[in-house]
C-alpha cells in the first residue's frame, strides 16, 4: 500500500508543478502582451502625431509652395516631415492631395485669366474704335489749323493706341487695322513713330532691293511687334545715348531687323525668361507678368506665334541688349515702281549690286568749279578740295546715255543748300504768331511720365 501512496503523491506533485508553470507562463504572456498593446499603443500615438503634423503642413507650406511654384518654377516644394512615421498609404494620399490642389489652382486660374482676357478684349476694342476716330480728327485739324499743340496730341494718342493695340494682341485680339502690301523701310518708320523716344533711333537701310516691302497679312503685326522691342530699347537706355536700327536682307531667308541699345542690359534670369517669352509659349497668363504688367515681350511672342516670324536677344556689343527680329521670306515680296517711298525713308547705303546698270544720264555741260575754302594737307600748305564734277571723259561709258524727256537735271550741293536756306526762311517769315510759352512744372514733368512710360519691362 505504501508504493500506491508514493504514486499518488508523485502524480500530485507533477500535476502541481505543471499548474504552477503554467501560471507562470500566463503571468509571462500576459506582462508580453500589456507591453506590446502599451508599446503598439505609442506607436499608434505617434503615428497619429506624425499625420496629423503631416497635414499641418500640407495646409501651411506644401499646398501653398505649390501653388507659387505654378508661377515660380524655381521655388521648392518641401516634401513630407517625418516619412518613417508616416505609412505607405497615408504618404501616397498626402501626395495625391498635392496634385489635386495643384489641378486644381491650374484650373481655377485659366479660367479666371480668360474671363479676364474676354473683358480685356472687349474694353480694348472699343478704346482702339474710339482713338481711331480721335486721331482721324486730329489728322483734319493739321490741315485747318497750324498749331504744334496738335501735333503732339496726335502722337500723344499714337501712344494711347499703341498700348491698346498691344493689349488686344495679348489677349488672342485682331491687331484692328488692315494694310496693303507695305515697304519694309515704310514699317520701320511706322514703328519708330509710336515710341516715345522716336529721335532717338537710328535706322540704317542695307536692303539690296530698295522695294521690298512685307505683305498685307503681317505688315501692321511686325509693326506692333518692332514698336514693342523699340520702346523697350528706349526706355531702358539712357536719354543722350541713340538706339542703332539696321535693317538688313538675306538671300533665301528673308529679312532681318537688328535694334541696338547701350542701356542696362539684363541678368541671366531675366534674360532667359525674356527668351522664353519671345520664343512664344503655348500659355501665358496675365497674373504671370507683373505688377504693373510688362507686356511687351509677351505681346512679340504672341505675334511670333501667330505669324510665323522669329527673334532672338542677346547682349549687345554697346553694353546694353540686341535684339534681333527675321521676317521669313514667304512674308516678303517685291513693290513695282509705281509709288514714292516716304520722304523720311533712309535710302540705302550699299554699293549697287554688279551687273545692274546705273541709272541714265546725258552728258550735261561741266559747270564751272566752285572754290572751296582751303584746307591744310600734310605738308603743311593749303590745298583745295575739288567741287566740280569730273570731265566727261573720266566717267564710265555705261552712265554717258540718253535722259528721258522731262528728267530733272541733277543738282549740285550749293543749289540743294540754297533751296532748303529758302525753305526754312520761307517757314520762318510766314509764321507770324508768337512763339508758345515755356511749359510749367507740372506740365515738364507730365511730359517725362509720358514718355518714360513707353517702354515694356525687359522680363
């Protein structure tokens, strides 16, 4: 009986051992799981910290940034905080709202800038309606009334229009006047006289063919667009400096227009953002050019665009901006000589083409020489200069032909400057009215607002 009782104390022995391990055991697992629902718990909280700083953000700085950065491209985005706190998923949607607030500013925009150019437009069109007729009238009243005040409002209102018409252009516009086929000599001077500082700019003509001249369709936009670049030449050159023109003709490529200025030249960012506006983007929103607007290379972009024409900016060898405008050849053509070019219009300074035949002559009796006053030479004694033509003898046979009946006689330097000494003694005597006061304060300053807010910003 003894072994049976030692049995049972053994198997009770065992049994309780077993229980206590097991309670132990429990005990165990149950501090492991208060640890890791507390440890799962933190985590949870610092997730739920990391978001929620997440999208204090994304409401403070990284919707904002991108919205600037639409205007800005060079302005940084920042990216998420904390990206180990946040998971996969929130990380994604966070970005996703990036992209849905950037679409939908984009949206928003556009849509605000074309009701804003519609109203433009449509305000524009008037404006340009009513400034025609001013200047009609004003063209009438030069020919009633002799009055320099009439002549500055006229080009007081050439300015006004000027502005109006680059608006309009800006805003998808008809540039609102129709031209025939015009000299492009015509259209430089054209654009030369709606800029402020129109004595200023120098126009060189070195076209091979003195009637080339630019077809209907994109005589009156190169117009615009060449006053655009002259009035940005002037305004940011100083006032006793010129602005060099030279319109130059290539053979198969068209034509070029070369402006020179010595003004204050441009940084390397304003530079490449000019580039980028005159070279004619897809889009370009009135919000993105300033306050006050400068419109004036946007507007030669818009015209770039539309009517096939190219242009390029660079620094110029005159320390300031050259600026570079080609007209195609598919928008050039040739006038007939059954017209009188502008009497303003600079002939041209290169030497006739070979094989082309002067034009002709009949040889005309020698006049008598005309002494000129004497003048030191190199060695110290005076000599003359000689004034009468050369003997007929000397001159190339191909000029020695007929002159048309009714041909006008050449005429020599003292006959030309005795003309315009009767001219401008003739204008002198016949204006009898008392010469106009001299302009007030007020009225000198007007005048230098007026015309130091012609020019377009460079960027």
């Amino acid at each position: 009986m003894g072994w049976i009782v030692a049995l049972i104390a053994a198997v009770t022995a065992v049994v309780l051992a077993v229980r206590s391990y097991n309670a132990t055991r429990e005990a165990h697992l149950a501090v492991a799981r208060a640890e890791l629902a507390e440890r799962q718990a933190k985590a949870a909280d610092a997730r739920t910290v990391a978001l929620t700083e997440e999208i204090r953000q994304l409401a403070r700085r990284r919707i904002p940034a991108a919205a600037l950065a639409l205007s800005h491209p060079s302005a940084p985005v920042p990216g998420l905080r904390e990206a180990a706190e946040v998971d996969g998923g929130s990380a994604r949607l966070l970005t996703e709202a990036v992209q849905a607030a950037r679409t939908a500013v984009v949206e928003e925009r556009q849509r605000v800038d074309a009701a804003a150019r519609a109203a433009m437009r449509g305000t524009s069109a008037k404006i340009q309606s009513l400034l025609n007729q001013s200047q009609q009238l004003l063209h009438e009243l030069q020919h009633e009334y002799d009055d320099p005040r009439i002549l500055q409002l006229d080009f007081r209102n050439e300015l006004a229009l000027r502005r109006t018409q680059a608006t309009a252009v800006l805003c998808d516009a008809w540039p609102g006047l129709a031209r025939q086929n015009s000299p492009l000599v015509e259209i430089v001077l054209g654009a030369q006289s709606r800029v402020a500082g129109y004595e200023r700019i120098k126009v060189a003509n070195h076209l091979r063919d003195e009637w080339l001249a630019v077809v209907a369709r994109a005589a009156e936009p190169l117009a615009i667009a060449l006053a655009e670049l002259l009035a940005n030449a002037t305004a940011y050159s100083h006032p006793d400096t010129d602005v060099q023109v030279t319109i130059q003709q290539s053979g198969g490529r068209g034509a070029f227009l070369v402006i020179d200025d010595a003004g204050i030249g441009m940084d390397e960012d304003a530079l490449e953002r000019a580039r980028t506006l005159l070279a004619g983007p897809s889009e370009v929103l009135l919000t993105e050019l300033g306050d006050p607007p400068q419109t004036g290379f946007a507007v030669v972009g818009r015209l770039v665009v539309q009517y096939g024409l190219s242009c390029h900016i660079e620094p110029s060898p005159f320390g300031g901006m050259r600026t570079m405008l080609r007209v195609p050849a598919h928008l050039l053509t040739v006038l007939q000589d059954d017209r009188t070019l502008s009497a303003l219009a600079p002939k041209p300074v290169h030497a006739p083409a070979a094989g082309t035949a002067p034009a002709a002559q009949t040889p005309e009796p020698e006049p008598a020489a005309v002494p000129e006053p004497a003048v030191a030479s190199s060695t110290g004694l005076p000599s003359r200069r000689r004034r009468a033509p050369r003997p007929a003898a000397a001159r190339p046979a191909a000029a020695v032909r007929a002159t048309p009946a009714g041909a006008p006689a050449p005429r020599t330097p003292e006959q030309a400057a005795a003309s315009w000494t009767a001219l401008q003694q003739g204008t002198l005597s016949g204006r009898t009215a008392p010469a106009p006061a001299a302009p007030s304060a007020s009225e000198y300053e007007e005048d230098r607002n007026d015309r130091n807010d012609q020019g377009d910003d460079q960027t």
